[in-house]
C-alpha cells in the first residue's frame, strides 16, 4: 500500500505514466477546484459582507504629495488643496458605497461634475480620478501615472486645484477603500485667495503640521482591515498552489530521469516554464487594485 | 535540421512567446481587460504549441493534446480568478 501511495507523487516506472496529482482526472479537479474558489468569493459577499476586502493604508497626504511629485517631475506647477472639491469628493465617495456602484456616473446619471458644482466650486475645467482596492497611496499614483487618460488629468497643466476623498466601506459585499481624486480650475481666478498660502509638496513631508486641514482631518480614516485580505490570499494561493505543483513537475523530471522512464506525456519541462509563467502573473504582474 | 536541433529551436520558441506574454502582462499591469485578453492569449499559444511540437515529432495522441489544453486551461483559470477578484 505505501509503495502503491508514492506513485501518487511520482510517475510509475511499470504503467510509464505521471503522478496521480498529475494525470489528466487530477488536472481536472484543480480546474473545477480554482472555478468554486472564484464562485465562493462572488458569492460569500453576498451574505458575509465586509469579511472579505482588500486591506489598506492609504492618507490623503501621501497621495497630494505624491501626485504632486509627478507634476514636479513633468515641470508642472504643484496643485493646491481646495476644500470644496475634497468635499466634492467626500460626498462622491459615499455616494458609491450608498448606492453601491464605482463610476464615473451613478445609475441615477449624477455626473462628477455635479458634486462639484454641488459644493459652489465654479469651474472652468474639472476632472476626476478613481481607484479602489489598493494597498497604499503610492500605488494609487502609480496606477493613475501608468493609464494614459488618469495621467492626462495627473499632470494637465490647465489645472489648479485638487481635492482628495479616501473613505472605507462595503462595496458589493468587500470590504475596501474608495480613493476620489477631484481636479479643477476656478472659472474666477480670486477663488483662489484662500489657498494662495498652500505648502509645497516637499514642505508637506517636513512639516505636516502646515497641512491644510482637510488632509489632516481624514488621515484617521484611510485604513480597513478586513478578515479576510484577498490581495494576501490570492499571492498565497499563488504560491502554495503554485509551489505544489512546480513541485510535482520538478519530482516528475528527476524520477522519470533517475529511473529511466519513457512516458509518453506532454512536456514536463514545459508545463513547468508556463507554470513558472503563471505564479509570476500572480506575484508581480497582477495589479493591487482597480482605477476609473 | 536534426532532431536536437528541432527541439531545441521548438523549445526556445516558447520560452520567447512565455517570455514576451510576461512582459506584455508587465507593460499593461493596470489595465485588467488587457491582462485577461493576453493572458487568454499566452493559453492558446501554449496549447497550441505543445500541439503542434508533439504533431512534428510524430508523437500527438489525443491524451497528449488533452494534457497542454488542460494546463493552458487551468493557468487561464487561476489568473482569471485572480483579476477578477
């Protein structure tokens, strides 16, 4: 019986075939296997909402300083914070979880431009970034750096003003943190007096005491941790499962060479590099959230 | 051409397709719909290499074509899952 058990994990040298965890029927399970994994986590949020989510720790003055940086780096002015467009975006945030959808436009067809005008922020151009489920505030820059039309906002020289919503709750059942990102130019240049004395970018890292108060204010607020991380979980999955099979593979090759065995298989060599290919995705490709 | 040679060149044909769907999985790591069509991508281009290496050696059954559809299969499911989450 133990020696009829090894050949779960090594080919056999008699009926010249793969491990059992190899053969085509336990191929098939793992397929069937990874199709329930994804049904568990879109339904579980349905009746445990906020146990699953993706944790965070992201502050609205890492992502002005960061933002700023690269304008910095593309010669562009720094923006300044305005209060009524992170208020604009305060109320955009909530407005996504209330009624649980991540747009631009909400399904009742209010526009980013009607928060703002909301808050009496008359503009002459305004634009806006979203992102969602990310780890970090500098994550979310780079995202927004690397998509062409969030970077066309990012770095616009035509805009003036910036205001920053990042605001944690339930969406769809996962817990997470919604990042709003408004930018604006003031149809009336005196608009602009009551952030005439705004600290630059570099001065913000050295003295967060003179941060404008909004930045301040929701820094508390910008964390979740949820029971259940699905970025950690699926890296692990990643690599457990990833790990047992590249395992599998390599047991493959050595037995089959140590003992002479001619099976008549596909490649295990190649099923190892795209394998290989697979974990990588998982690891280092595969982005940590969503933007709009 | 010999045999050694055959493979070798088949062989280095993957890795350079593997290698490339790597980098293109890189180059559009924030755009999810990019990753999930190259992704679909690198599974064909794998089954259909495995396919068409086992045919020019003489070797292809229908078990063998199965096996590189089933992990072609099974990898696309993983980072399917993975960026749908």
């Amino acid at each position: 019986m133990p020696a009829q058990f090894i050949y779960h994990f090594l080919p056999h040298p008699h009926k010249k075939e793969r491990a059992k965890l190899l053969s085509h029927k336990a191929l098939s399970v793992y397929c069937l296997a990874v199709l329930v994994l994804f049904a568990f986590f879109k339904i579980a949020p349905r009746f445990l909402p906020g146990v699953l989510g993706y944790a965070s720790n992201i502050n609205t003055k890492d992502l002005f300083v960061y933002a700023n940086k690269e304008r910095g780096k593309a010669g562009l002015n720094d923006l300044k914070i305005n209060d009524s467009l992170s208020k604009a975006a305060q109320n955009k945030a909530k407005d996504m979880f209330a009624n649980g959808y991540w747009a631009h436009v909400s399904p009742d067809g209010t526009e980013p431009w009607d928060f703002i005008l909301a808050q009496n922020y008359d503009y002459s151009r305004a634009g806006e970034n979203l992102a969602k489920n990310f780890n970090s505030s500098k994550e979310v820059v780079e995202a927004w750096y690397q998509s062409p039309s969030h970077r066309e906002n990012l770095l616009n020289k035509n805009y003036t003003d910036v205001g920053y919503a990042v605001v944690d709750g339930v969406l769809d059942g996962y817990e997470t943190t919604l990042v709003v990102q408004f930018f604006g130019t003031p149809r009336n240049p005196s608009y602009l007096a009551a952030v005439d004395t705004e600290p630059t970018a570099a001065q913000v890292v050295k003295n967060p005491v003179e941060l404008p108060s909004v930045l301040n204010s929701s820094l508390p607020k910008a964390s979740t941790v949820p029971t259940i991380d699905i970025a950690f979980l699926s890296r692990t999955f990643a690599v457990v499962f990833g790990g047992y099979l590249g395992l599998l593979l390599l047991l493959d090759i050595w037995y089959s060479k140590l003992k002479g065995i001619p099976k008549f298989t596909g490649h295990t060599f190649a099923h190892f590099a795209f394998l290989l290919l697979a974990v990588f995705g998982m690891w280092f490709a595969l982005a940590p959230g969503k933007i709009l | 051409m010999n045999d050694k040679e055959r493979h070798l060149l088949h062989y280095l044909i993957l890795v350079l397709g593997l290698i490339l769907f790597a980098l293109l999985l890189i180059f559009f790591k924030h755009n999810t719909l990019i990753q999930l069509l190259v992704t679909g991508l690198c599974s064909v281009f794998y089954a259909s290499w495995g396919i068409m290496h086992h045919a020019v050696e003489n070797r292809l059954t229908k078990a063998i074509a199965f096996e590189y559809i089933l992990i072609g299969g099974f990898v696309f499911l993983v980072i399917f899952t993975a960026l749908n989450l």
